[in-house]
C-alpha cells in the first residue's frame, strides 16, 4: 500500500514541514502560514526563508518574533495558561486524549513512551447495543472523574477534557464542583483509575489549570509521570478504539464532608476572615460550621501586608486560599503570618485525633478543620498557641 506522506514528499520539489507536525507542506503554504503569523513559526528552522512576502509583512513578522514567547503551558504542577489566549478547548481535549491513552497504557503493563495503543494490543471491547461502552463494566477501558473548582471557564474545559478521554476510550465520571482535596478523596472512593480537576492555579481567575491524579498515588501527578504526560501530550496520538468512552455524573460532596463532620462539634464561637477564590471550598466550610456560632467573613487579604493588626474581636484567624482549595496561608488574631510547619506540629501535639489528608498533603480543608478544633480546645488566641511551639 502506498503511503500517502510519502508520496505528498515527492510532489513537493523543495519540502517544508512545521514543527510538530509529521506532514510535509509545500513552499506556498510555508509562506501562507508565515504570513498568518502561525504559532508554529516561531520555532521553525526554516522561518528566514521568506522571499516573496512584501517588505510590510516582513516588518510585521519581526515585530511578533520580538514579542515575548508564551510561558510553558506544563508547569510542575500540571498544566496551565491564561484562559483562550494561551490555553483553551484544544489544549484541554489534547490533554484529556494523552491523559487517557497514559491510563489506558498503565492498566495494561505496557512500558516506555509509545504512544500507539491499537485494538490490537488491549483485544476486543464489549459495547451495547448502541455501541457505547457500558460505564464501570468495559473490559479494557479506564474510569476518570472530571471536576472544575466552579471557574468561568470550568464548563468550557470540562466538556473539551471529556471529549479527549472518551476518544481515548475512558469511562468519564463528572462530578460536581470540587476542591483539589475532594476529587483526591473521590478516585480512592469511587475506585476510578484517575482524576482531572480544572481549576484556577493560585488567584490569578484568568488562568485555567488542570491538575491531574492517578489511582494509588500520594498526590497530584508531578515529576517524571507529568513529564511522561508532557511527552504524549506533544505526540501524535493513535487513537486506541472506535468507540467513545461513556459518560455519567456523580455526587461526592455528601460523603466527603460526613468525614469532616466529627471534628465540627462543640467548636467556639470563632470569627474567621476567609479570603479565597475557590467555591466550593467556601462552601464546604459554611456547610461544616452551620450548626456552630462560627462566623466566616470573606474579604481579599494583601498578602504584602496581611489583613492587618485587627484585634481578636474582629477575627481569630484569616485565611487566604487559592482557587484549588488547597494551599493555604494563616495569619494570627493580630495579622501576623503563621508559619505553616510550626502550626502543624502544635497541632500534632495538641490533637490526638487530627483530621487528616486524602492523599498525600494536607489540602486548605483539613487545615482549617484542625485549626478550628484547636482554637475550640482552650480560650487561648492563636498567636499564644504558636509561641507555646517556639
């Protein structure tokens, strides 16, 4: 059979090919696509070959070439770009396809950074008679469970990020708006063989983030496993079935609030400064706190200068919490920062039962559960507690 690539090659006399691209593009279109200011230009080999184009295009391509590159779209902590601009429904569903075929390679044994994953090689897959694969119950076929954090652009993303792992043939499970900590504590719970939160990486609400989870793992995928996602993200995928994955809904925030419930008894009547742009992680705290005297008053803390020496009769502790709900600053009854290391050794002295993480580090939720109950211990501020720790 004659490879069509192959003989595209031939007919060119002088043969171009774009970065990233395996196919091979004539003169004309090298120029066109130049001249559109294409992306892929900007790191082109070949991009100084532009005889043809008008004196006025040149100039304007120098000045684009001037501009500042995009940061990297793969950060350590997954992937991330301002909304649209930099990171939009293609990346998202480019994501979701690699984020697919590396479960799908995992559950299967196989090794190394090939990114074709054929019928051939995971077998037949049973399908209804609609010809989609029955949710939970496809042999061969990955569950992930989609969450946003309640962002503008959650729905958007969400949406492209199921279409990319259902044709990578992945049973998708979408969840309601979550915390980073809640869909950790969903892979385990609803035994699914990942997870993928989109959320806003630190307060910056213009930039969309996807953070991802493996079953079994001790935190978020980071290191050489989200190196190995970066590596099929950038390949061209095969894709593995000519089925789509199934889609389904689910509800955790029940479930995962009753394990915190036990540590919201008998609390004091604590005014907390809450400054966060995570929903659900507000909502989680207003749910638990419901049946105490707790009071949670949200305002934007600098965090230059703290909130401010406001006195314990304004506060007993701020908070400020970014978009995934799970990093988290403190500062005391006086405005002043808390050192996160010596709070968490005050209260694995003081509390022989803490609440404790999903997976891996503790998540914002955990540690204002423990800091609410220790506060709740004795009529003692917090920046007594934290002298008492030296």
């Amino acid at each position: 059979m004659t490879n069509p690539v192959a003989g595209r090659r031939e007919a060119f006399a002088d043969v171009y090919q774009c970065p990233g691209s395996d196919c091979p593009i004539s003169r004309a279109v090298h120029l066109a696509r130049l001249a559109a200011y294409d992306p892929a230009c900007r790191t082109c080999p070949r991009r100084g070959e532009t005889a043809g184009l008008s004196d006025r295009r040149l100039r304007r391509i120098e000045e684009v070439e001037s501009r500042p590159a995009a940061r990297p779209l793969i950060t350590s902590a997954g992937f991330e770009g301002v909304w649209l601009s930099e990171f939009g429904p293609a990346e998202c569903q480019q994501a979701g396809r690699a984020f697919g075929i590396d479960l799908r390679r995992l559950g299967h044994g196989i090794e190394g950074d090939s990114p074709i994953f054929a019928d051939a090689i995971i077998g037949p897959v049973p399908c209804d008679a609609s010809g989609t694969v029955p949710l939970g119950t496809s042999a061969g076929s990955s569950r992930v469970l989609l969450a946003g954090n309640g962002a503008a652009h959650a729905p958007e993303a969400l949406a492209a990020l199921s279409q990319g792992l259902r044709w990578a043939g992945c049973d998708v499970v979408e969840l309601e708006p979550v915390t980073a900590g809640a869909i950790a504590w969903a892979v385990g719970r609803l035994d699914a063989d990942g997870g993928v939160l989109v959320g806003t990486p630190g307060h910056r609400a213009h930039v969309a983030g996807l953070t991802f989870w493996r079953r079994g793992a001790a935190g978020p995928l980071a290191g050489e496993s989200l190196d190995a996602l970066a590596r099929l993200y950038h390949a061209a995928l095969d894709r593995p079935r000519r089925t789509y994955g199934a889609h389904g809904r689910a509800s955790v925030a029940e479930d995962y609030l009753a394990g915190f419930a036990g540590h919201y008894h008998a609390l004091r009547p604590l005014a907390i400064l809450l400054d966060t742009p995570c929903g659900p992680l507000a909502d989680y705290l207003q749910t638990l706190t419901a049946t105490s005297a707790c009071a949670i008053r949200r305002d934007p803390i600098d965090v230059e200068i703290g909130p401010g020496a406001a006195g314990g009769d304004r506060f007993h502790f701020a908070a400020r919490i970014d978009g995934n709900g799970f990093a988290c600053r403190v500062w005391d009854e006086r405005g002043a920062a808390v050192d996160v290391d010596r709070l968490a050794r005050v209260i694995a002295n003081e509390r022989p039962r803490p609440a404790l993480p999903a997976t891996g580090t503790p998540d914002a939720l955990v540690t204002l559960t423990n800091l609410l109950a220790l506060l709740s211990r004795r009529d003692r501020p917090l920046s007594e507690w934290m002298d008492v720790a030296g």
